[in-house]
C-alpha cells in the first residue's frame, strides 16, 4: 500500500537578516498511511508546528519534499495549490480564532464546496447536513463564531474540514484549549467519522498530551528540537522510550 | 491544625449574573486545597473574591470570607492592600506578564517588598537569594540580574511564585498557574509549589482545570460546576472514588496514561 | 475605574444612538444641502443691489448683504456646494487611493512594499502649504488643483492604516483557514480582509473631514484655492478682509458656515469612532 502523505527530509531554516540563523525542522521524514492516525508528540519549540505549516505549504520549504497522493506538492503555489487543498484539510487550536468574525459559520464551512463550483443551494444544503453530521444544529449556519462556545466551534471546525472530503485531515492541538469533557466529545466525534463507511480519511494528529495521543492514535512521532526522536506504536513509546529525550517528557507526566 | 481562611455562603456576581453560588469551604495552615472544574465554573472568579480582584464588574452579593477572622470583602482597600502580598500572596497563569519586560527581576522584587517592608538592597538581596536557593535555583545572584524576557516560560512561573512568597504569606492562592506550561515545566512548579509547603508551611490554594495536577498536589479537592460545589473530599476519595454524576462524567473523560 | 469616568462612559453609551442618528442627519443635511444649493437660495447669489450694500443683518437679508448688495445668506448656501462637495471628494479620494495602495503592500511586502512605503514617506513630509503652492506654481491655482495638491500629500497616512491592518489580517488563523479552503488572493481580499480593516479606515476618514475642509478653506483663503467667480467659504473671506471692521458679517457668515460644518462633521466622526469601539457598544 501507498502512503497517502510522504515527507522527506523536510527542513526549515529561518534566516532574517542582523539575526543567527534558526532550524526550526531538521530532516523531518515519515509516511502516512492511508486509515492511519499518526500523532506528532513534542513540547513548544518542538518544531511540530513548523512541521505541519510546511505539510500545508502555508510556510515554503527550505529543503527537502512533500506528496500528496502521489502527487509532489512542494514547491506548488496560486492555482495548483489551490486544488491540491481539496485533498488535504486542517484544524486549528483556537476554533474561534480559525473563523472570521464577520462572516458566519455557514459561510466558512460552505467556503471550499463555492470555491470548487457548488452552487449556492447545493452548498447551503450540504452545509446543513454537515453541522448535522458534527452533532450541531442545522440553523447553526446562521451564527457567528462569538456567538457559539468553543467546543460547538470545533465541530463546525471539523465540518468545514470535511466539507470537500479530504484524504488527509492535520488536528493542530485540536482539543488542546478545550474542556477535558468537551475534548473527549471532539475525540470521539473524530473517531465516529474516521471510520464511516467511505470517509477513509487518515488523521495528522498533533498533541502535547501523551495520554490523549495513547487513546486515539496509531503510531506516534515524537520531536525534540527540531528532530525526530523516536517512532512506534504509542503503548510501545510510552512503556519503552529508547530516547532520552523522550524518557524525560513521559517522566514529567503527572 | 488552625484554620486560616474560610469561605461561608459565597455568592458572586459579575455585571447582575451569578458566577458563584453557595460555596463554603475552609483552608487549614500548611493544606494545599485544589478546586477543579471547567470553564465557567467559577473556580477563578473564587479566589479573585479573596483578593479584591473581582472590581469593578464583579461583587460578593452574599456571605464572608474570612481570613483570621476578617472579612476580606468589607475591608477597606487601604487594609486589604497590606494583606495582600504580605499575608495572602498570588500567582496567575502567566507570570512572565505580570513582570514589567524593561526591568531586571530582581529590581522589581525589591519593589514589592519594600512596598510592605523597609530594608536595604543588600538585605533584600541576601533574603532573596536565600529563597530562591531554597526553592531550588541553582544561581539565584543571575535570576536576580535577569530581565523577565530572559527567562523561559516555566522559569518565569516559578520565579513569580517565588515573588508570591518573598514576604513569607500564610496562604497562596494559584489561579491556574500550569496551564500555560509545558509538560516539563508543569512538573517542576508543581515541584516547587509542594517544596514550599514543606519549607515554610504556606497553606495553598489551587485552582486549576488539570486533575493531574491536583492528584499530584492536593490534600483535599472541591470540584466546581456552573458556580457550585458539585463534590468535596480528600483527593485520592475524589479522584478515585468520585459520588457525585459530574466527577465522574469528568473523571472519565480525563485521558490518564497507560504506564503498563 | 473612578466613579465619574464610569458614569461618563455609560452617558456616552446610552446616548450613542441617539447622537449618531441627529448628527447623522445634520451632515446629511449639509450634504443634501449643498447639492440642492441652486434651489435653496432664497435670493439670486449673483443679483447685485447697488441700493442696498453693507447692510447688516436683518429679518430681509438673514446673513446682511455684501459690498454689491448680494445677499450673503444665498452666496453662503452656493458656497457650500464648492466648500462641502469637494471636501467629501478629496477625503473619497484619499480613502480609496490610501487604502488600496496600503492594502497592496500590506498583501505583497517584499521590495514592492518597501519602495511604495518609501514614496509615501516622501509626500507625507510635505507640509500641505508647500506642496499646495508647488503644485499652484506647475499647474495653476483653482479648486481642481488644490484638491490635486491635498490629495497627494494626505494618502499616506490611509496607506498606513491600510497596511498594518492588513498585516495583522494576514497572520490570523482564520486567514490560514481561508487559504486552505482553495480561496484566491482576490477572494481572501474582498470577503476577508476588506471588511475587517475597514473599520479604523472608515473612522479616520469621518474624522479628516474637517480637517480637510479647513485645509481646502485654508488654501482657498490664500489665494490658492477657489477663485472668482467660484461661491466657495475661503475665497469669501479672503475677498472681504478689508470689510471686517466695517461690515463684519460679511466675513464671518462664510466663516461659520465653516465652522459650523467643521463642527457637525467631526461630532459624526467622534461618534463613529465610538460605535465602532466594541467597549462602547457593549458587546
């Protein structure tokens, strides 16, 4: 089986001028398999974030490549871009931030299914259907994002995301500033859609919390300054960490 | 062992909406108290009462809260400012900005206990390295010399509890003072909040949506749900035991990690 | 917060709407106004009346009438036609140019940004006079030209709102969210980032009204403005100077008319700037 996502030597380096040179991602390379949940582990200054904007192409690369489905994106930009983003979503870490605040949430979740040529009743309709899919309310399309607490906001996060049916869906801290009750909604709403009948979506999942990484991923990465670490299955990463730097943060586990 | 600081029939108010309702509760000298919840329990909006923090949309619309027999909200600001610091210290979420970024670290500590208490730069000086050796620094001299933005994130914290303790409080109340950390860093402030319990008997209370953090700290927990009081108990009973249907829609949803 | 502060904001509060609605109207009215100037006059602003000059102000002549015996309150009414009409353009003008040209820059940055920034910067250390008289020198004096010359000198300054604005726009999430929704620059221009930048924009221009209206009254006092036989407030006082001691209402109507508008038209502006203030509305 193919990978639906490969990386290889993925590298960042962040020169400005009057300042030192700074690696946030040194040689980042792994496979995503398709159906899989990989989650990426690390602290702040990881470089996971860097790692995922590169993946997203919202930051150019220094060195090294991406492919989507077979299909090298890397070095892409304007129009060819745009459509590779039919195949690969994400969701941020603040849901409220990640829509805009003057526009309503059924716009923003309609707005990948307008750019791809839906008419505008066809969209309104499947917008609805998918805020129902998320667990929200279908008149939800007519709210602003203030006026909906964070966790409901994920959900019409999560639906936006799914809206143009991607191959590959990236959670950047997705539940990280969430409720502990909320957050396991949220998970579970991801796990109920991963495994729908023709979603076949593969999960980029990254998390600073090891134990939520444990319950809802396949394999882990784990990223200390700029590098990965260690690799494995998360049982085997948290029982038998082969990395120093890896033993270090499951000891500072509360 | 006495008791320092007693919450009875707490009501609180922001802007005509009830916040808290109903909270009692004491805090003996030396007890670390956790109060857990989620956002917009209250818990926050609890201990900002103790403080004078709550003005000007917030007001305590029932009840006292008594420390040493006072009642905190009817003091006069006067009154209240020389407890807090000297009797009642405080630390936030995030420390570093608390700090005035074009200062050194130590010039603003110095300011803050002489706010409270007169004595030389040398005496301060030698009272402060004193304390942070204390707490585990291993260069206290340095930290001292810092700016604020010279200090990592988990570094900063710790320096402010440091700060919150200088003048030796009875109680310090911390309002969520992990959140904005790192995994490691969590663990060294935890660290060092129980070194200062042990060291110089600081009863404290801790406020905080992380239950991993008050498994590791607390002797006792009050768990909070929309401005009440859903549990109280002993943590290990709490935590492991919990009676009420909200701990345990809470407990089960804590992710806990699988060790073996 | 003290006590009289808070209860001046909730004054300020509670009377937002009412304040936006009467000076709303009151500008309005200037700017109806001065389009239906021709139909407002209640005597012919050119009619002279040899019989009647310097007369002061009575139930006949409102304002008085002129050396000519022209009825000032008419010659004021056709003013404002010049005086408002083309106050409201030069601040349209300055709006859009400033805007779009920092928009721009904002979007792009790299050299293009750099070396429009650095020609704003140029324009923007002209005092207005200097520039005003320069350009009077190269294309001749008259209203166009003074607009030509205030325009030039007073884009910068939207050009910088502009920009910074779409800075800030450009490193929110919910743009990152846009971009990975397939929308083009075009798009992410006109449905997000215009109509959260346009806020500041639109406060600043209300504000600058006056002041652009003193300036091209200013210029036009100077000589360098307006000219006869235009109906425009500065030229009208700069005209009859010599009558202040004799028949002073004769430079002081066209003066505050000035005034008055100046005044009408940054109250509008203060009160935008406060509805535009999330505090103050109350959410």
């Amino acid at each position: 089986m193919e990978p639906i996502l490969s990386v290889r030597n993925l590298t960042k380096v962040f020169s400005r001028r009057g300042r030192e040179r700074v690696t946030a991602a040194k040689h980042i390379s792994f496979d995503l398999m398709p159906g899989e949940c990989l989650g990426i582990i690390g602290e702040s200054g990881s470089g996971k974030t860097t790692v995922v904007n590169m993946i997203t192409r919202l930051l150019d690369v220094t060195e090294g490549q991406i492919i989507l489905d077979g299909e090298e994106i890397t070095g892409l930009s304007g129009k060819a871009l745009r459509k590779v983003y039919a195949g690969m979503q994400m969701v941020f870490q603040s849901p409220t931030e990640s829509f805009d605040p003057r526009r309503r949430l059924g716009d923003g979740i309609g707005e990948s299914l307008r750019n791809a040529g839906w008419s505008r009743e066809d969209t309104k309709a499947e917008v609805a259907r998918l805020l129902e899919e998320c667990g929200l309310p279908a008149e939800y399309a007519d709210r602003y994002p203030h006026q909906v607490s964070g966790g409901q906001c994920q959900r019409a996060a999560i639906a936006r995301a799914l809206a143009i049916r991607p191959k590959v869906l990236i959670c950047d801290e997705a539940t990280s500033s969430l409720d502990v009750t909320i957050q396991k909604e949220i998970l579970d709403l991801l796990n109920r859609l991963r495994r729908e009948k023709g979603m076949n979506l593969s999960i980029l999942f990254i998390c600073h919390d090891f134990a939520v990484v444990q319950q809802f991923c396949d394999r882990v990465l784990v990223m200390h300054h700029g590098e990965i670490v260690e690799e494995g299955t998360p049982d085997n990463v948290i029982r038998n960490p082969q990395n120093d730097d890896t033993r270090r943060l499951i000891d500072s586990i509360l | 062992m006495a008791e320092i600081l007693r919450y009875e029939h707490v009501d609180i108010a922001y802007n005509g909406i009830s916040a808290v309702q109903d909270v009692s509760f004491s805090l003996r000298e030396g007890e670390i108290l956790g109060i857990a919840g989620e956002s917009g329990s209250g818990k926050s909006t609890l201990i900002r009462a103790a403080m004078g923090l709550l003005v000007p949309n917030g007001l305590v619309t029932r009840g006292d809260i008594r420390y040493k027999g006072k009642n905190l909200p009817d003091l006069p600001e006067k009154e209240l400012r020389r407890l807090n610091g000297r009797e009642i210290g405080m630390i936030f979420q995030s420390a570093g900005s608390s700090f005035c970024p074009i200062r050194t670290v130590g010039a603003q500590l110095y300011e803050s206990m002489t706010e409270h208490e007169k004595l030389s730069r040398e005496e301060f000086r030698s009272h402060a390295t004193a304390l942070l050796g204390k707490l585990g620094f291993p260069d206290g001299r340095r930290i001292l010399e810092s700016y604020p933005f010279e200090l990592s994130g988990g570094m900063q914290q710790r320096v402010g509890i440091a700060a919150a303790i200088l003048l030796n409080p009875s109680v310090l109340l911390a309002d969520e003072p992990t959140s904005a950390l790192d995994v490691s860093a969590q663990k060294q402030v935890v660290e060092e909040m129980l070194l200062v319990r042990k060291t110089f008997g600081t009863a404290i209370i801790l406020v905080t949506h992380n239950i991993g953090v008050i498994r590791a700290m607390a002797d006792r927990v009050l768990v909070m749900k929309d401005g009440r009081v859903v549990e109280s108990g002993e943590t290990r009973q709490v935590l492991e035991h919990p009676r009420a249907d909200y701990t345990r829609t809470l407990m089960s949803a804590v992710p806990r990690l699988r060790r073996a | 917060m003290s006590e009289p502060t808070v209860r001046i904001q909730k004054v300020r509060r509670n009377t937002l709407k009412i304040r936006l609605i009467v000076f709303g109207a009151l500008a309005a009215g200037l700017l109806i106004g001065s389009i239906f100037s021709d139909y407002l006059t209640p005597y012919d602003p050119y009619l002279q009346d040899l019989m009647n000059t310097k007369a002061a102000p009575s139930a006949e002549h409102l304002l008085g009438t002129d050396r000519y015996g022209r009825d000032m309150l008419s010659r004021v009414i056709v003013g404002s036609r010049a005086s408002i009409f083309s106050t409201l353009l030069l601040v349209a003008i300055i709006t859009v140019t400033g805007t779009v040209i920092g928009l721009f820059c904002g979007w792009h940055g790299k050299w293009i940004d750099t070396v429009l920034m650095r020609i704003s910067d140029m324009f923007l250390a002209f005092p207005g006079l200097v520039f005003a008289l320069a350009v009077a020198g190269v294309l001749g004096g008259g209203l166009h030209n003074a607009i030509i010359a205030l325009a030039a000198i007073s884009w910068p300054k939207y050009a910088r709102i502009a920009r910074s604005q779409t800075l800030a726009q450009k490193e929110t999430l919910w743009l990152k969210a846009a971009k990975l929704s397939g929308s083009s620059t075009g798009k992410i221009v006109l449905k997000h980032i215009l109509p959260n930048i346009i806020g500041p924009i639109l406060v600043t221009s209300m504000l600058d009204i006056g002041t652009m209206m003193m300036e091209l009254a200013g210029l036009s006092f100077l000589g360098l403005g307006a000219k006869p036989p235009t109906a425009e407030w500065g030229s009208m006082m700069s005209d009859t100077r010599s009558l202040l001691t004799t028949a002073p209402w004769v430079t002081l109507a066209p003066g505050l008319a000035i005034f008055v508008s100046v005044m009408i038209f940054n109250l509008l502006g203060d009160t935008v700037r406060d509805w535009a203030d999330p505090k103050m509305r109350g959410r």
